[in-house]
C-alpha cells in the first residue's frame, strides 16, 4: 500500500543538478543545496533550499518550471528580502491566539506574493515560471475551496479565497465568515502593497486582534505553506565558533587582550622564544630579525603525505611567532578581517578541506580487503573464462602490435611538413618539392596505466558471472601488451552503516605491483555484497592512480545501476557527477560502462549521461559485455600510441 505519493516518486537527480546550480548562482552561496520536501522554504543557517513536492504529480514542462519557481522564490526572494526575526518574532506572538494557524498562512502567502512581484520586477526572466505557477495555484486553490466548503472548513475556505482573490480570480465568501471577511478587508487590501517584511507583520497582527473577537470560528486546519525554524541558542554559538575558527579571530587579538593573556601566564610567557620581526610600522629592526632556517621542498617523487617535489617557482611561506609591537596607524581591523578570511579559505578550512570527498561521504571509514590465494576451484573457473576470451585478446593484441610497427616503420623522409631536410634543391627542380623529414622514433613504449573498479552492489548478482568474463578480458590483454593495471570491486556494508560510520570496502584482486606477472585467479573472488557509493570509490581510486608515474592514466568503472548507499539516496547521482568531473581535471579519463539487465531503457542512457557525459558505454545485458568492452579498450590503447 502506498500511502503517500511522493514517498515513491523518484526526482530526476540531472533536474536536481540544475536546480542546485540554480539556487547557488542566484543565492551568491556556494555550498546551496536543493531537496525535495513538503512545504517549500529556505533554511538560511543550513544552505538548504527546500521545493515542494506539491510538483511532483503535475506533467514534466509543468513540474520543472514548479520548482523552478520555488528556487527562484527561496534562492533570490527570501534570501535576499525576507526578514527572518520579523517572521518568527509574529509567529511566537502569535503563538497563543486562537487563530494562530490561518494568520500564520495568510503571513506566509502574503510574504511569498510580495516576493513573487520582486523577483518578476528585478529578474524579468522569471516571468514565465510564476506565470505558470500562479495558473497551476488557481486550479488547485478553487478545488481546495470546494472541498473546505463541503467539509465545513470555513477559515480554509477563508484563506483559499483571500489567495484567489490575490490571482484576480474571484469565488464567493464563505457565508458563517462574511462578517469577519468585512472587518478584515481594509486589512488585506495593506497586505497586496506591502514594501517589507515588516509591513505585512503589522497588518497580520492588525488582523490578530480583529480575528479575535470571532470566537465562534475554529483554527485552520490544513498547512498549505511552511517557515524555517528559527535556529536553538546552541546552533548559533557553534556557527559563531566555526565563523571565529574561519575568520581567524584567535590570531587577531586587540591590545588588551594580549596584555590580559601576558598577565594570566607570565610564567609560560617568559619561557617561550619570541622571534621578532620589522616592517613599515616599528621603529627599527631588532637585533633577532627573522634569524631561523627556512627550508625548501625536497627533490622526490612521493605524491603522498611527505615531501613535495620542488619548482623553481616554489615561493616558501613560513608562520613567524613575533613580537607585539605598538604601531601609529590601527585603522585596518577591517581589511585584516577580510584578508584573514580569504587567507583561511585558501588555507583549507573550508568545507572542501574538511571533507575532501565531499560532505556526503564525511562519516565513510575505508577498509581494504587483500585477496587471497586461488584455490583449485577458482583456478580452472579462470581457466575456462581465460579460454573463452582467448580469441578476443588474440585479436586486441595482433591489431595494437601492426599499428605500432607500422607506425615505428612509416617513411620519415620526404614529407610536407616536419623538420627541414638537406636536399633543397628540390625547391628548384621539382613542382610539388618534399623538403621535409621526421626524427627517426626508437621502439614505442606505452606509457600508460589503467584501473577497473568493479561495482560489487547486490543487484549484481546475476551478472557476476559474465562481469568477470569482462575483467579477464581486460587483465588479459593488458598483461599481454605489459601494462600495469589494477582490478578493484567496492561496496558498502549496508548491515553496519550508521549515520556517525559507513563502512567502505576495496577488494582489491589484480594490483598494480603483480599485474603484469600474476594468475588473474583471484578475479573470481569478486562476488556480490550490499551498497554502492560509486562517487567516494570514484574518488579514492583517482587519488591511487595520481600516485602511479605514467603519463596516461585511464579509470573505467563497471557498474549496474544508479548508486546507492546509507543516506546517499537523494545526492548519490549528484555526488558521483562531481567526483567523475574532478577526477577528470587532475588528468584522469574516466569511463563508465553500465551493464543493463537484458534492455537499455531510456531513463539508464540518462542516467549514465547524467554521471559520465559523452564518456560512457551502456550494455544491454552482461552476456554482451566483452563484445562492447572489445572496442572500448582498442580505442584507449590506440589513443596512447
């Protein structure tokens, strides 16, 4: 049984990228986030900006230009001309006033039609998506005013009438409310002209006290619009906290405070090494003026946590504790308020540094999972997939070698164009001369290195079999052609998945140190587990490969479905995109390839498209893989020749 609609309705995550790209051009907020709720609204101390499902059962030109409408409204609208305190100072006086439900609803609906008229006035260009958005409200609200009519639900009627009347569209007034719609119409009519925030609150509590007298009239019962909660005592002290660590407020201490902490722990102070320094501002150097060793990074190429390979552009930054000296100009709190705040976001206290794998991915634990010896049994199972394919890896390895040799062997004399050879007198005595030559190239080398990461989700389990075919197909060649590569599958364990831990697993079975010489008998060992959180593996694999030393570094991710994991749902399609787009601008070619179950629907060609763009490859069954992995991997080793 289905209780609710949108409980079961899935959102398109390519209209969930726009719409988040919208909201955080329009709001100026880089971390802006879109979800899917009940009610539309903005949390401002979250980032969040929440459109309505309300949506979701309308058709697609509808339902998209809907949300866009509440981006727009929340994003440009309330961010920028909504007066939080306002709000939420009416609400709590409302809090006890027996109607308190209707004017909250009138509040809201009057602030949101002043917002509508603002964005339409300052961004023309969201004419058309309020235009279709009051249409779609007054077909909804003249079906709501019926049904409250019947239900005898007079101040929903009530309310759904003042927002008919609102959209020029006019129905009768209840009969039991004809009186109080009389008292509170001058009312109302303030509220359509209304400047600020602050206007409609005092006509709201104008109408509070004119509603009072109506005791014979019960509350509103139905919630058609939603306002943030006004954020606890404590979030905004860890908000100051993070605004402090970010602004780096510790550092940038007055006077007194300096003198405070000298007279509080002299005794510290007096054993600590001051090192003093001299600019425009002291009156002369001291005698100790920046007196230390400044060290420049070593020559190495570790990519890891040590020492970093030096440039000869390398500018060296070093933190110098000095000494607190008086200055004759302190007019620049400002400035150094600003630049200590640019410094920390370079510096990595953002959320980027702070969760290098996204904030999606900021509870997983990693686990790496070594594969084991072959038995018996794995052993001749690889054997005869090694036989099946044998053709295949025959054919991929025959066409790579006579490319190769042919190119090696091609002339190198007589061309139109390259360096200029010796015979010029070609110039003169032929029509069409060839003065041109290239430098003869010795054996080519591939410098290249792949990684396959594996999807090992649950739903694979009735294609592992035929997954693995592919994977022999791709450790065989690639061992016959001598390039290092590696064969990793991944999953999540859904059983112990926690919001505070999600545990992740690497199975590695092919490394890049044995690739070249090992049984690829431990590719069976590959069977199907629980979850999939494909951007976080995505990621990690990207780091793993940046650490090899070729020059062309290929990730192909085999994978069956869309990912999904603990809490991932809503952001998995949203957080795999960005790990793929990054991977690929630190010089990783990453390719997905999605293996259907018998037929390619046109909602998995979107997905994958959603994900990887133009660089992905759907299968239409798993018993079809090694025929599309086939020119996948001819056109990746041909492009490193």
């Amino acid at each position: 049984m289905k209780f609710l609609v949108f409980a079961d309705t899935k959102i398109d995550s390519f209209v969930q990228m726009q719409l988040i790209d919208l909201a955080r051009s329009l709001s100026k907020v880089d971390k802006m986030d879109v979800s899917f709720s009940y009610h539309s609204n903005l949390e401002r101390d979250k980032d969040i900006v929440h459109v309505s499902q309300f949506w979701n059962p309308y058709p697609r030109e509808i339902q998209l230009e809907g949300w866009k409408s509440d981006v727009y409204l929340r994003s440009f609208g309330t961010q920028f001309h909504t007066e939080d305190d306002v709000v939420w100072d009416t609400l709590d006086q409302l809090k006890t006033h027996p109607h308190r439900e209707f004017l909250k609803q009138v509040l809201l609906f009057s602030e949101d039609f002043r917002l509508e008229e603002l964005c339409i006035v300052k961004r023309p260009g969201m004419a058309h998506a309020f235009k279709l958005r009051k249409e779609t409200f007054q077909v909804h609200y003249n079906r709501e005013y019926r049904k409250h009519i019947q239900n005898k639900r007079v101040l929903d009627a009530l309310f759904c009438h003042i927002i008919l009347l609102a959209n020029k569209r006019f129905v009768a007034v209840p009969p039991q409310t004809q009186q109080l719609y009389q008292d509170l119409r001058p009312t109302l009519t303030k509220l359509t002209s209304a400047h600020s925030t602050k206007d409609i609150a005092e006509s709201i509590l104008q109408m509070a006290a004119i509603i009072e007298q109506h005791t014979e009239l019960s509350d509103m019962k139905t919630a058609y619009r939603s306002f943030s909660d006004k954020p606890q005592l404590s979030d905004i002290e860890n908000n100051t906290q993070e605004f402090d660590d970010l602004t780096r407020n510790s550092e940038t201490k007055t006077e007194k405070s300096i003198q405070k902490e000298d007279d509080k722990d002299g005794k510290e102070e007096q054993e600590k090494e001051d090192y003093s320094s001299w600019h425009d501002e002291t009156s002369d150097p001291q005698d100790s003026f920046l007196q230390m060793d400044l060290d420049q990074g070593t020559n190495t190429d570790l990519l890891g946590e040590a020492a970093r390979e030096a440039e000869s552009g390398d500018a060296v930054f070093g933190s110098v504790q000095t000494s607190a000296q008086s200055t004759d100009n302190n007019d620049f709190n400002t400035q150094n308020e600003h630049e200590a705040e640019t410094d920390s976001n370079q510096s990595g206290s953002d959320s980027k540094a702070n969760y290098p794998y996204g904030e999606v991915n900021k509870n997983v634990t990693e686990h790496f999972v070594p594969a084991k010896p072959a038995s018996m049994e794995e052993m001749a199972e690889y054997e005869a997939f090694q036989l099946e394919i044998a053709p295949f890896v025959t054919q991929l390895k025959q066409n790579f070698l006579k490319t190769m040799e042919h190119k090696r062997t091609s002339p190198r004399e007589d061309l139109h164009f390259g360096r200029l050879g010796k015979k010029l007198t070609r110039l003169a005595t032929d029509k069409n001369p060839r003065l041109f030559r290239k430098k003869t190239e010795s054996q080519h080398e591939l410098d290249t290195t792949f990684t396959l990461l594996v999807d090992c989700s649950a739903s694979i389990f009735n294609k592992m079999e035929e997954t693995q075919k592919g994977i022999v197909l791709f450790h065989e060649t690639l061992k016959t052609l001598r390039i290092p590569h590696s064969v990793v599958g991944f999953w999540e364990d859904a059983a112990d998945a926690t919001t505070n831990d999600q545990p992740n697993y690497f199975h590695e079975v092919i490394s890049y140190r044995n690739s070249l010489h090992q049984s690829g008998a431990s590719i069976i060992q590959l069977e199907p587990q629980e979850d999939n959180r494909d951007g976080y593996s995505i990621r990690r694999m990207g780091e793993e490969l940046l650490k090899r030393p070729e020059q062309q570094k290929i990730l192909l991710v085999f994978s069956d479905g869309e990912p999904a994991a603990f809490d991932y749902e809503t952001h998995g399609v949203l957080d795999t995109h960005e790990a793929v787009t990054k991977t690929r601008k630190l010089g990783i070619e990453t390719i997905g390839m999605f293996i259907a179950n018998g037929e390619v629907t046109e909602e998995e060609e979107k997905l994958m498209q959603n994900i990887y763009g133009p660089q992905n490859v759907v299968v239409p069954s798993a018993k079809e893989l090694v025929d599309y992995l086939m020119p996948v991997l001819r056109k990746l080793l041909f492009k490193a020749l």
